[in-house]
C-alpha cells in the first residue's frame, strides 16, 4: 500500500465517528424544533412509543438475538480463519 492510501484508512474511523455525531445532533436538533412546535402531538406520540415498548417481549426478543448471534458466531469464525490460511498461503507463493 502506498502512503496515501494507509492515511485515508487511517482517517476512515474519525470520520465515521464525526459523520455519526453530526447525524445524531442533526436529529436531536430536529427533534426538540418538533417538540417546541407541537408539544400535545409530541406527548401523545411519546406516550404511544412507551406503551408499545412497554408491551413488547423486548427481553424475549434481545434474548434469541443474542442465541443466534451465538450459533452463528462459530461458523463465521471458521470461515475467517479459513479465509485467512488461504491469504497466508498465496502470499508464500
């Protein structure tokens, strides 16, 4: 790799990080325009939003995401490490 390509991965991270925080400030800004402009409407939502999640198996749910992530974390696993014996072994040739 050349210089400038080692920089700009370098810099990727910061911002991806920079880009998310200005989405979320975008957003949060967008948000209390919206609750300033009609707060009844805005608490009628929230209210609705609270009871749904309130209502929802939310720990059953998280639970069998994490079961599967689990089931197909060993696979995945292989296939990195498979994919990178096969790169180790093309770089000796």
């Amino acid at each position: 790799m050349n210089r400038s390509s080692v920089e700009r991965l370098e810099e990727f991270p910061e911002r991806g990080l920079f880009w998310a925080k200005e989405q979320f400030e975008t957003a949060l800004s967008q948000t209390e325009e919206y609750v300033r402009e009609k707060p009844a409407q805005s608490l009628l939502y929230a209210f609705i939003v609270g009871y749904i999640l309130n209502r929802l198996p939310i720990g059953r749910i998280l639970g069998g995401l994490l079961r599967l992530l689990a089931v197909a974390l060993k696979p995945a696993i292989l296939i990195y490490g498979a994919t990178k014996l096969y790169q180790a072994a093309q770089e000796e040739e």
